[in-house]
C-alpha cells in the first residue's frame, strides 16, 4: 500500500494499479503496475476572493513530466484588488544522478502589491505616498527578481518518508516604493522614507536556509502528530541600500485526535501552533513582520493588529466534522509584536495607531474541495470588532 501511494503521489497518473503474476522461483512473484498517465498540459482560469489579497482573477499554465522526468514547467498570472503578479518557475522533484533525492526550484516573478505594512485591510490610518492627488496616494511595493530552492529529505532510506527536510536557496529581489502610476515615491506624505535607500529602490540579495520535521499523519487534514518549521535568512549587503539584515522564523504546530461530538462521522482534532520570528540588523520597512489577519489573528483585519521588528503568534482550534465534506472550527488566536514597532524605520506600526497586541477568537466553517479545504471564519476581537475571513487550506 505504501508503495502504491508513493507512486500514485508523483501526480503524474491519473490510474495506479498493481497486479501479481509467478514468478520462475515459486517463493517470488510479479509485481506488474498499471498506470493511466494523466494529461501533462493544462492552463486555467478562475476567480476568487482573500482575505490577503481581496477579489483577485488568475490565469495559469503547467506544462508537466517534461521529458518523462516528472519535470514541472510553470506560469501564473494574477491580478487582484491589492496586487499584480506575474510569477514563472520550474521544477525538477529528483536531480539526475544525485543519491540523496535532491530536488530544485528556479524561479522568476514580477509583483506590484499594496502592502500591508503600510495599509492594512481595514483602509483605517493609512501611510500615503504624494502625488497629484492632494488627498497622497497608497504605495506599492514592486518587487522583481528571481532564485533558485535547493531541498533534500535527510534519511537513509530516499524511497521512504523523511521526517527531516532541508532547503537552501539563494534569491535576488529588485525592490520599488511607487505610486499608483508608477513613479518612484520613496518617502511618505509625512516625509517617512520608505524604502532603506533614499533613492526608492533597493536590492535585496538572501541566502534562505530551512529545516522541516513532518510527524503529520496526514499533510490536508491532519489530526495527530506535530509540524515543526525553522527559518533563516540572511541578506548580502550588494547593490542599492547595501542592506545586512537577517530574518529568523520558527513554527511548532502539534494535533491531538478527540471525540468530542459523535453526531456525526469523520476526523475530531485539537490543533495548537506556536510562531515568532525577528529580524537583526538593517531593516526595509517593508519588510517589517505583519499581525492580523486570516493566517494570522483573526477577528482583525489584515496587518491591523501589528507591525514589527519581532512578533509571536499563537492559536489553538477544535475541528470538527458537520455533515459530509463540510466542516467546523472553533478557535482562539493571539498576537503581539513584542514592543517592537517602534524599532522598525519611520515607525509605521506607531503612525498606523497599531493596538500591537491582540485577541481573536471565533467559529468558522471547512468545506473540503480539490484545491483543498476553503476556509470561511467569523472573528471578534479585544477591540470591539469583527471581521469575516476568507481562505483556502487550514491555517496551519
């Protein structure tokens, strides 16, 4: 069984199955695998709406198992309410010849988004750039660039499931402060420089390095078992703004199966998670850590709770299955940019009016689709507000 699932997971076949003949020694036998090979170009189109990102449309290509390597070819173009994205990437799951199932990702975007840690979901107290407009403009963050994403499984054994995953990667980003029509607006209307260079553009050159242990029993709907996630990045001080800065992140999430309902079948689960990160050393504004928001604390709106040098996070759920593919959660989450908002530069956090520090806690409703679980939660927070989010996969 596991090796049916492993082969039928390279998502490759849309059929798998294994059928046994004798062998020439009675003690052996045949294993014979029939597959159906799925179709291996696709494009798509759709239309959604984020909490992050607002009303958005999407337009998609995948060209897949280039060359019979199970290679991946991909575009995404996505314009929504809050950004414009153009991102393109290949993938190769098993470099030729390496042992240790090495794999690799090169990737090239383009990005023009409204950031949060400037203007945040609710509109309120927002930090406006200058132009013919009197009343200043919000500014966008463009970001251009590309890199590669080395990841390798550490175990023995490269054809079983590895608790531990290692990734290194190096990425280069071209950053731009603009406004609505594409002039470069480095300060506020405050006079608050927002990029760490004073020309508006800055070069952003890191080495990303990450370690992964999976104890999940399932990766979509797990109920038992823990993740935990650790984070590095270090920037090389090169090109405009000569930026030295480094971004450490670490996640522990963990699942205990119950059974605290029976009115219906299906999988019952308290979920906790832990998070917290900081950054040392020179720090872009934009750049900052953002808190609140559908992956983040709800019952605010996006990167209205918090924006910081440092942050720490946490959330605790009950999953509970309703009826068939629906199901609901309870949850509590809270969040706190650990007196930090002042130390990032030109203070937006501080300008915003940030409370810094939150609760949220509500309901929300799971329906399990391809794409995976969509995600509707209700929210209220220790400021007297609530808000609805929208999502797609759990929160964590």
């Amino acid at each position: 069984e596991d090796h049916l699932q492993r082969v039928f997971g390279l998502g490759i076949f849309d059929d798998v199955r294994f059928s046994f003949e004798p062998g020439t020694d009675p003690r052996q036998v045949v294993i014979v695998v029939d597959v159906i090979e799925k179709s291996s170009g696709s494009i798509a189109a759709g239309a959604g709406l984020s909490s992050a990102s607002g009303f958005f449309g999407t337009i998609s290509y995948q060209q897949q198992n280039l060359g019979g390597n199970n290679q991946t070819l991909g575009g995404e173009f996505q314009l929504g309410t809050r950004e414009l994205l153009f991102d393109l990437s290949f993938t190769d799951p098993w470099i030729a010849g390496d042992p240790f199932r090495t794999s690799y990702t090169i990737n090239a975007f383009r990005r023009r988004s409204i950031s949060l840690v400037f203007n945040g979901g609710s509109g309120e107290n927002n930090i406006k750039v200058p132009n013919d407009d009197d009343d200043g403009d919000r500014p966008r963050i463009v970001r251009t660039g590309g890199g590669v994403t080395f990841r390798r499984p550490l175990s023995e054994d490269v054809f079983k499931r590895a608790e531990w995953t290692a990734s290194l990667g190096l990425k280069y980003q071209h950053v731009a402060i603009e406004d609505s029509d594409g002039d470069v607006r480095p300060e506020s209307t405050d006079g608050e420089l927002l990029s760490f260079s004073d020309s508006g553009e800055d070069d952003l050159t890191t080495v990303q390095l990450g370690a992964v242990r999976d104890l999940r029993n399932s990766t979509t709907q797990p109920t038992k078992g823990s993740l935990l996630r650790l984070g590095m990045e270090q920037s090389i001080p090169i090109g405009s703004g000569s930026i030295l800065m480094n971004r450490l992140r670490a996640s522990y999430s963990f699942y205990i199966p119950v059974e605290f309902t029976n009115f219906t079948e299906g999988p019952q689960a308290l979920a906790f998670n832990i998070q917290g990160g900081t950054i040392l050393g020179d720090l872009p504004p934009y750049e900052a850590f953002i808190v609140g928001g559908s992956n983040s604390v709800r019952g605010f709106a996006e990167g209205d709770l918090a924006s910081g040098r440092s942050y720490l996070q946490a959330t605790a759920e009950y999953r509970f299955p309703i009826f068939s593919v629906i199901g609901g959660a309870l949850f509590v989450d809270a969040g706190t940019d650990l007196g930090s908002a002042g130390a990032v530069p030109g203070e937006p956090g501080e300008q915003r009016d940030l409370p810094g520090t939150g609760l949220g806690y509500g309901l929300g409703v799971r329906v399990q689709s391809p794409l995976g679980p969509i995600r509707v939660d209700f929210g209220l927070n220790t400021e007297g507000d609530s808000r609805l989010h929208f999502g797609i996969g759990e929160k964590f």
